[in-house]
C-alpha cells in the first residue's frame, strides 16, 4: 500500500488541544454576551479579527484558524497514494513544531520500519530559540478496517533538561534534529552542527557514536550511500562523511571551498552531489577520485582521522563541475526517470513553483551541437530588455557545464528565415535540427 508520511507545521497558530483550553478558562472568567457565546476579556484568540474564538463564527476552511503569538500547530498526517485522501492525522501536543521525518529500518527489530519525527517545543524563528527538542519514534498499525494509524513508542530528548523521577536531572545539549535518515538499519541525525548515529532502544533512542561539530552552522538534509553520508550544511555547501566501521567513527573528509546556503540537495553518484542554494543556483560539486579511494580503505582510517584540517575545515576540497542560474530558489532535487526505459535526470522544483530537470549528455557531439546552437541562436534573439543572456544565468557564478534548453527551444518559435540561417550555420537542415531538439526532451521527460 502506497503510504505518504507528511509532517505539517503552522506558527503563530493555537493547536485545537489549546484553543479548548482557552476556551474552558475563558468560560470560567469571562462573561456571556448577546449571542450566547463566551467572551474572552484577555488573551483574546482572534481569527483575522476581533471574533471571539468560536469555529461556529468563521468557517475555518475559509478564514483559516485562530491566531495567538508564539504558539505553534503541528501535525503528522499519512496519506493514501490510491484514495488520495489524508487517512490519518495526529496532531502534537505541549507547543511542539514537527521539523523533520525519516521512515527507518532497524537491524534490531528484524528490519521493521518505524517513524521518526523531530521535534522542537517552544520554537521561536527569529531570534531561533526553543526550550526542549525531542525525537519521536512510532510505530505504523492497522486496525481491523485496514486503516494504518500511528502508535508512540518514546520519546527521546536531544536538547533540554527534564526531571522525569523528580530526583535526576537529564541533560542533553545539541541543537535541533533537522535531518533524518535511516543509515545501516539505525537512525543517523543532524542535530544542530552535529552528526549522531542512534539505535533503537526500550525506553529511549540509544545514542552509539557521534561526530560533533561535522558542520559549521547547521545541517540541513542528509544523504547516504554505502557508508558516505553527505551533509548539507545552511550556509557552507556540502560536507563529505565517512563511517568507519570499525572505529565506529564519523570523519568528515571533504567539504566546499564556497559558502552555499544549501536549501536542497542530492547525489548524483558516489563521489557528486548536486544541490541549490537560497540565491536561486543550482550547482554540483565532486569528490576527487584520489581523495574518494582513499576514504573508503580499510587501511585508511587512522589516516582520516588524524590528518590535518585546512584553515578549521577539512583536509580536502570538493571539486566544482557545473553552475547555473535558473532564476527560482530551489526546494527539493531528486535524481530520478521521468518516463518508463527513461534516462535519469536532476529533477527540480522551485518556490515560485517551477518544475525543471537537468538532463545528462551521452556523447560529446550532442555537447557540441547543442552549445553551438545555443549559441546561434542567442545571436538571432537578444533579450527583450538588452541583457545579455550570459549575464543573466551567470548572475552570481559563470555558467559552468550546463547548456540551457529553454533556450534552445527558442529555436521552434523562430522565423523562418532564422531558423534556416541557425541550420545552415550547423550543417543541417531545419528539420534535423528540431527533430534533434524532440528527442533529447521525449527521451528524459515528455
């Protein structure tokens, strides 16, 4: 059955446990009014205006919820892939934001499939602030209908302080669990700056190695292949990860040489990975082949573990091997096929709810036909407000190794006249030349 977990967060929004609660107090000291219904002398909870907090007032679908300052509406709902419909939703308690969700396999319990959601309770934006962060483990059942719910297992603390025995004082100070992912049957965590392994235990998560300070700032997502782990840190690109087995260490081996405030990213293959950054870039950086070896010996970990970092970093630099402008700040990538017997592409979308992909070259003629055409054809239509086209997908960095097809499609809406000049210029004929164009996009996309 095709399940989706989805983890949703509102700020500045009571949740309905809270908005009772209000409710109830406020029956308790307020005053009834005309209508019958209770008013709220302070601590009004207002729903676009200065309607008393009754859903009977403002239909919620329409108006929205109420509103209160720091307070926070959180809920994790599963949705059915064939309904298309949300068949489950509970929502979280005690002023806790849901931030992150990873489903994961667990060695322990014969490769069962739990999950995992961090959490933050009194979370404030700006300034970030927040009072306790938790991770969250449940346990997916179905009732006798078919109907898959979510069933708590624990709860265990990352960052706070709490007296559960009213006697021990447990303390835990990382940061906030803003990444997830199942790693070799456990749970691997970004919890702030740092990167911690954790297998699942009876009473609480169990932590088994951790590498502190693997970023600079704060990670951001994580993703694994074989024992490499990469890490997207919120202002400094990429960090390259091993695990070693036998040491149980996390060494951090490679990272950028550029601050990137990463908002997505994914791996291309074992040494690239390709992300986006705030400012509307997309880019992909590499490992070096040497470097890369090296990392996966067995031999080498003393190597790795010792080894001199470069100016507070890492001992070695990720390679540069494409960048380009695309105009809309990217939010999620994903390597994947569009269409059955597809080639795999950079799939994209934006905030501004662009869709795009990058699609691979296979062979070193279609690179030169297609960069010469892109370049004939930005003679034969100049932007409409003068800029020059370089300039623009060069915004922040100089294009590098990307060819841009909308572009290049220009060329179907050509006048004649240009397009037979293009094809001359190319040795082709018209027909050729878009006949070209087809099918580099119906063999990737559509």
């Amino acid at each position: 059955m095709p399940l989706f977990c989805v983890i949703e967060a509102d700020n500045n929004t009571p949740s309905k446990a809270v908005c009772e609660e209000l409710r109830k107090s406020n029956q308790v000291n307020g005053h009834t009014n005309t209508k019958g219904n209770t008013e709220i002398p302070e601590a009004r909870v207002v729903n676009g205006d200065a309607a008393e907090m009754d859903d009977t007032l403002l239909d919620v679908k329409r108006f929205g919820l109420p509103k209160r300052d720091n307070y926070w509406a959180s809920c994790i709902q599963i949705v059915d892939g064939f309904k298309q419909e949300v068949v489950y939703t509970l929502e979280l308690d005690n002023n806790e934001v849901a931030l992150s969700v990873a489903c994961v396999p667990f060695d322990n319990q014969d490769g069962e499939v739990f999950l995992v959601i961090g959490t933050a309770k009194d979370l404030t934006v700006l300034p970030r602030a927040w009072s306790e962060a938790w991770i969250h483990v449940y346990r997916f059942e179905w009732d006798e209908s078919g109907t898959c719910k979510l069933l708590l297992i624990h709860k265990t603390l990352v960052h706070g302080e709490t007296k559960p025995d009213g006697k021990t004082l447990q303390k835990a100070e990382y940061g906030l669990p803003t990444a997830l992912v199942g790693f070799q049957g456990r749970l691997l965590a970004g919890i702030g700056t740092n990167l911690l392994i954790y297998d699942l235990g009876m009473k609480q998560l169990l932590r088994k190695t951790q590498q502190l300070n693997a970023v600079p700032n704060q990670i951001t997502n994580l993703q694994t292949q074989g024992s490499r782990i990469i890490a997207s840190d919120v202002q400094e690109s990429l960090t390259y990860v091993v695990y070693r087995g036998a040491e149980n260490r996390l060494v951090p081996f490679c990272d950028d040489t550029v601050a990137r405030w990463t908002t997505a990213s994914a791996m291309l293959d074992y040494h690239t990975s390709a992300g986006g950054d705030k400012f509307g870039n997309i880019w992909a950086v590499r490992c070096p082949q040497d470097v890369s070896e090296q990392a996966d010996e067995e031999a080498s970990g003393a190597h790795l573990i010792f080894s001199r970092p470069y100016l507070h970093s890492t001992p070695n630099r990720l390679e540069l091997v494409l960048h380009f402008y695309p105009g809309d700040v990217p939010t999620s990538m994903q390597r994947t096929s569009l269409i059955n017997a597809g080639k795999e592409v950079l799939f994209w979308t934006g905030l501004q709810g662009t869709i795009g992909a990058f699609v691979p070259f296979e062979s070193r003629e279609d690179v030169t036909f297609f960069s010469t055409l892109e370049m004939e054809i930005r003679k034969e239509e100049p932007p409409l407000t003068g800029r020059d086209h370089l300039v623009y997908r060069g915004y922040y960095v100089p294009v590098k190794g990307v060819i841009d097809g909308d572009l290049v499609e220009r060329f179907l809406r050509l006048p004649r006249e240009g397009r037979e000049r293009i094809a001359g210029e190319l040795d082709r004929s018209v027909r050729e030349v878009e006949r070209k164009i087809g099918d580099m996009r119906t063999r990737a996309a559509f």
